[in-house]
C-alpha cells in the first residue's frame, strides 16, 4: 500500500507543482538497508538522472558522493543565468524499536568568478538551496489509515556569494552547508502526531543558481553529497524492557513444550 502513496505523492514534491512528464521515467536505485532504518524505493526524476549515480549506505547515511556527475553544477558567462535542480526521493522506514527524529543532507563544492571587462558587481553571484519535503506515511509502526501527511517543507541557502564580495576574481573557494528537517517535532506541531514517527516520503531537492553580468563569469558545482543522514534515538528503556519480555516469554513456552 505505501508504494501506492509513493507513485501518488512524488510528483506533487517538486514545489508542490504538478509535471508529470518529468516523471515519465524515473532512474530507481532500489532498497537500501541501514542500520537502524530502511531506504525504499530511492529514485531520481528523469530529469535530474544524469547527476546521480547510485549511491553508497553506511550506518544509517545514504551517500551520493562517490556517484555524482562532474555536470552537476551551474555555469553563467556574459549575463546568462544558469540553475540546476537535482531532486531525490525515497521512501524511509524506522525498523522495530526505533523511530525517525531528523533528517540531514550536507553538501559541498566549489565556485569561482571571472572578470574580464566592466564593472565588478553583485550581479555575479552564485547560490545553493537545499528544500526538504516530508510525508509521514506510519506512525508507532503501523501505517496511517488516511494516506501520508504532508508536513511544510524546510528551505536552506547552503551557499551565497558574489563577485563584488569576494576578495578577487580567479580565486575557487570552497563551500560546505546542510539542511535539517526536524521530522519528530514538526509531525507534533503541523499535525498533532504524538506517538513515534516509523514511515517518511522524502525528496530533497538541491539548487544550484548562476548569474553574471557584461564581462563576468561565475561558476558554482557540487562534488560531495551526503544526501541523507538520520538522527535515529535509540530504544527508550520501556521498548527494551518488553523486547526483553517477549523473548524470556518465548523461552518459557519453548521449554514447556516437549
């Protein structure tokens, strides 16, 4: 039932604007398992298909890095703007005894400016957005009668430059930034959830913008992507102690049993 809620759901996650030829072929990764966590049905729109390969899971982080296309940047010469948008999505569930509390995505890069002629203004720039969008789709374990909830989305500027800012032009700075989507604490507040928050739909969408004016360039890529990172509590004391419950229990009926 949940990857019917998923098919339904990804277009409307992109903006919350409806385009469903962008999602005529879908590149899936597959299943991931974590640690403590499930990553179903990874997949990438077509149109951002070529900037991801698959990615790489340890502990509970879904790593794109080793994957990502050298095209995954944006790059504006002469007053053209340049912007691209690669978008993820997957479908996240907690394993028994655990729950999703936060969801993180940090990534990182370079940019650089160019001067040839002209003035030197801000309208060279650079930028990188991150927006995370969330759906709790189970709560406690059990999966919500009425279909995923949406919660509001969560935006970030990772990086923000321009050219009359930076000390001179030809210099390639490095940047870093990330996005946490509070998954535990908005599910209360937008929604009244007060139980464990065991299932999420999420896309993360990352935007890279380019701008530049008469005689200028700017140039901004990304190159490391630790796209989803979960903060998973560990079993509270009271799941513990009837875990320990069920399987003294069992024992017990084992060895009654000739």
């Amino acid at each position: 039932m949940l990857s019917r809620f998923f098919s339904i759901a990804l277009p409307l996650s992109l903006g919350c604007a409806l385009n469903t030829t962008a999602w005529a072929a879908p590149i899936h990764f597959g299943d991931f398992e974590g640690d403590t966590v499930t990553y179903e049905t990874v997949l990438v729109p077509e149109s951002s298909g070529s900037l991801f390969g698959a990615p790489v899971i340890s502990g509970d982080k879904l790593d794109f890095s080793s994957g990502l296309s050298t095209t995954f940047e944006a790059d504006s010469l002469y007053g053209t703007p340049d912007s691209t948008l690669g978008s993820i999505n997957a479908h996240i569930t907690a394993k028994p005894g655990r729950a999703l509390t936060e969801i993180t995505a940090t990534a990182s890069g370079f940019y650089q400016f160019s001067h040839y002629i002209g003035d030197i203004t801000a309208d060279t720039a650079i930028t990188a957005t991150a927006r995370i969008v969330a759906r709790i789709t189970a709560v406690d374990g059990v999966d919500l009668p009425g279909g995923p909830i949406l919660l509001n989305p969560v935006d970030q500027v990772l990086v923000s430059d321009n050219l009359a800012d930076l000390p001179g032009a030809g210099l390639i700075p490095s940047w870093g930034g990330s996005i946490t989507f509070d998954v535990a604490q908005r599910a209360a507040i937008e929604a009244g959830i007060s139980g464990k928050i065991t299932g999420v739909l999420l896309t993360l969408d990352t935007t890279l913008d380019a701008t530049s004016a008469a005689g200028t360039h700017s140039q901004i890529a990304l190159r490391v992507y630790d796209a989803i990172t979960l903060t998973v509590p560990e079993p509270t004391s009271a799941s513990l102690l009837l875990l320990s419950g069920v399987v003294l229990a069992t024992r017990r009926r084992q060895r009654s049993n000739p």
